[in-house]
C-alpha cells in the first residue's frame, strides 16, 4: 500500500507497546523494514525474541490516527467559514464539526489560517485556470471543492492526494458536480514520491499539465522534497506545462498576515501555531530547505533555487498582490487591517517552476571520421554524448570542445553518456582525466557497455571516475 501519511503503529510484544510516529513517504516495504529494526532494537534491549501481531494499515486506521486528514479537514472547514458554499456542502456532507476539525486552536490562529488559506487557495486556483493548460493536477487535492469549480469551467481537473483521503472525498466531491461534467474530473489516490504511482496517472493525461501543491512541503524532509522534484521534473519534461507551488514562502506568509492583522501580538500567535504544526511532525517544520525561513529571507531563498536547480528546475517568483483576488474572509476586517494585509502581499509569492532547458552546444571541433559527439549545459553541468571510437584520431578534438567550453561556461561536473561509445584509447582516457581534475564535482560516466567496462577496469580508471 502506498500512501503520503504520518505512522503511528502500535507493536504489540511482550506486553510493550511502541509507537512511532513519523512523517514518511511509505511503501509496505518500508513499513516491514522498519518493524524489523524495532524488532531488533528490542530483541538486543531484552535479550529475547518478540512475536508481533499482524496488522494492516486500512482505511479507518488511517483516518483514526493520521494527523494529515486532520488538517485537510480543518482546511476545508476554514474554507468553509469563508463563505464558500461548495466547502460547506462537502463539509456538511462528511459530517465535519468546528470542534472536530479546528484541533483546538484558539480564535486568533483561525482567524490567521482563515485569511491565509482563502489567499491560498483562490490566489492559485486563479493562476492554473490563468495557465491555460490543458488539465490541471492538485497535488495534494485534499477535500477541496476546486474539483467543482474547474469542471464547471470546462477545464480537465486531476486530483492526487493519500488513497484514504481519495475513498473518502472523491465520491462526495463528485457527487456535487453536473452530470454533464463529470467526464472532466478524475481521482487518484498516490505516493508523491514515487515515481511510477504518479506515472500510472500522467500516462493517461494528454497535453500539457499545471500541478499545483499547498500545503506539503512542510511535511517533508528535503530527502523526500527532493524525491518529488526529481518526479515533478520527469512529469514537465515529458508533457509540458508549469508546477504552481505556494509553500516555498509560507512561513513569510504566515509572519507578515499575522503582523499585520495582530501587530504586537503576532509573535506570540505565531508561537502557539509553530507548535502546533510541530506536534504533527518529528522533523523541523523550520528545517526544510524548499520552506524558506523569515529569519534571512536572501541566504534562504538562495538555497531554495539551488535545490529546485540539483533537480532540474527553475522558479519564477509571482508576487500574491498581484494575482490575489477578492477575499471573503477580508471583509469583517477593518480598513487598516485589509490595507496592512494588502501590503503584505507585496512582500511574499507564489512560485512558478518549470524545467532548467538545455542548452545545445556546437560541437564540430570534436566531430571525426569514426567519432561523434552530442553536448549540452545545463545548470553547471556539462552533458556529453560520446558515439563511435574516442582514439588518438578522435581524442585532440574532444579536448579541443572541452577546452573551448570551459571558456564560456563554469562547469562543476561532467556526465558522459558511454552508451554508444563502442572503443576509448589511451588517449581518450587521459582527455576525461583532464575533465575529472578540472570538474570541482568531477565527471560521472553513464550507460557503460561491456567493452568499454573492460578497458576501464584494466588500466584502473574505474576507481578513478564515477560510474553509474
């Protein structure tokens, strides 16, 4: 079973109970690797064995102890709250209570989410319907109406959140949308993460894709941040299209709506909403490189491009003042509170982040009778594609393009396709030593075929360069 989902599992042995709590992207992989380790961990703690009782992770399980259906619920009903009569009718339906959903936050922090969340929310449902692309793909969907609004415009509308969330939205969702439109919207339940779970979705969407994530990235470790870049890059690269992602500023969000509707008081609210928001995690929810930190915005900003880059992508910065629509929750506040909020969001925005292109390199000095060779830069990084024989012949004009290149560009690692590579010589070999000691992150040779295999391992340069 495959899931985005804090785990609270209750081992039975002995008479102990154990819990572990994590916030994780998990398969039923993962979950037996880790009852194995508490398995060991207990057995040298106690010296003796321990018998667990099966258990399976199912709906109610899930539903029961699993903070992040929690907050999709709390979110729906501050939507709700808002005015908006879809989030109410599917609140309603699901039987959702203020007591039951709101986790006892106190009236301030409401207040703040409510605001913060309507901004949110209606600030990126108007930028994908603004793409113009074809569907649009709400990473995690949770219990939204968006589905409702973007079929009733005609636009294709896919939303992707935890299976247990999907079985329980999905057909109340649906149910409030024309016949007529239903055709429009579809449901999957994935692991953002994986790879091949959102691929099984995208294989069947046709044309270009908006994907638009709220409210996620606080729940991931920069391992699993990084896991669904490398996935949201493969995705844009195949189809096309853009990835609307509004938790890159959230906490500048969060610091500058609170100053401005509390003033003095905001940092004690903030205070009690951190830990609120840490108690559903073990992991920082200030530590996350894609979750930039008020504290220096610069430096922190800074690193949030360099990660998305280490994955393939870029981010343009689209300030929420600009895009922000009207907002229900704003009207009980006062003319100074609204303008205050107003001017706040000059200061925060949104990102639109596609793929880094590639840029396609001359490479005739390289070209020779028997040789080939194929080049592109992107981000720091040299791309070669090395064809036929790289011999004394063909050698001299490698390192002449990597000469020339090197010229214009700075470049920190080199990644040689060797697939069609079908001989290299000595000579070859030292042209990619030159590159290993000038690349500050060396060179990294891919798809190594046999005979190129053989003559790396005999003159020891497979323990010199990388190969993958």
């Amino acid at each position: 079973m495959l899931g985005l989902f804090h785990v609270q599992m209750q081992m039975y042995c002995a008479g102990q109970i154990f819990h572990v709590k994590r916030i994780v992207s998990l398969s039923s992989t993962v979950i037996q690797s880790k009852i194995k380790r508490y398995r060991k961990n207990y057995k040298d703690s106690k010296g003796d064995s321990m018998d667990f009782i099966n258990f399976e992770i199912d709906q109610s399980f899930l539903e029961r102890i699993n903070p992040v259906f929690n907050t999709a619920k709390m979110t729906l009903f501050q939507l709700a709250s808002t005015g908006d009569k879809n989030a109410a009718e599917i609140a309603e339906r699901l039987k959702l209570t203020h007591e039951g959903t709101q986790d006892g936050a106190a009236p301030e922090e409401l207040l703040t989410n409510s605001i913060i969340l309507e901004t949110r929310y209606r600030t990126m449902g108007a930028l994908a319907e603004k793409s113009g692309y074809a569907t649009e793909v709400d990473l995690p969907c949770g219990y939204t109406p968006r589905a409702i609004e973007f079929a009733k415009k005609g636009i294709r509308f896919v939303g992707l959140d935890l299976p247990a969330a999907i079985n329980e939205a999905a057909p109340v969702i649906t149910s409030l949308i024309d016949e007529d439109d239903r055709h429009l919207v579809r449901f999957e339940g994935v692991d953002a993460t994986n790879y091949e779970s959102l691929k099984k979705v995208f294989d069947d969407i046709t044309g270009e894709v908006c994907i638009t994530t709220e409210g996620l990235l606080m729940y991931f470790t920069d391992s699993e941040a990084g896991q669904l870049c490398d996935n949201i890059h493969r995705i844009l690269t195949e189809h096309g299209g853009c990835w609307l992602l509004a938790d890159a500023e959230t906490a500048i969000q969060y610091v500058l709506t609170t100053k401005a509707v509390f003033g003095d008081r905001y940092m004690e609210i903030l205070l009690k909403g951190k830990k609120r928001a840490q108690d559903k995690s073990d992991v920082d929810v200030t530590s996350r490189t894609l979750v930039i930190k008020p504290d220096n915005v610069e430096e922190n900003m800074a690193n949030a491009f360099a990660f998305l880059a280490k994955h393939g992508l870029k981010a343009k910065r689209i300030p929420v003042s600009e895009c922000a629509p009207e907002l229900e929750s704003l009207k009980s506040a006062s003319p100074e509170q609204r303008q205050a909020i107003r001017d706040a969001m000059t200061k925060y925005a949104y990102w639109e982040i596609t793929p880094i292109s590639e840029e396609k390199l001359d490479t005739d000095v390289a070209k020779a009778e028997n040789f080939d060779l194929h080049a592109g830069f992107t981000q720091n990084r040299l791309n070669l594609i090395l064809c036929g024989r790289l011999d004394t012949l063909s050698a001299p004009g490698l390192l002449a393009f990597y000469e020339k290149t090197v010229g214009f560009f700075t470049i920190d690692e080199a990644c040689v396709d060797c697939k069609d590579l079908e001989y290299i010589s000595s000579a070859g070999l030292r042209v990619l030593l030159i590159m290993q000691k000038r690349c500050k992150h060396g060179i990294t040779l891919k798809g190594v075929n046999d005979n190129i295999k053989e003559i790396l391992e005999q003159t020891g340069f497979d323990s010199i360069l990388t190969i993958e």
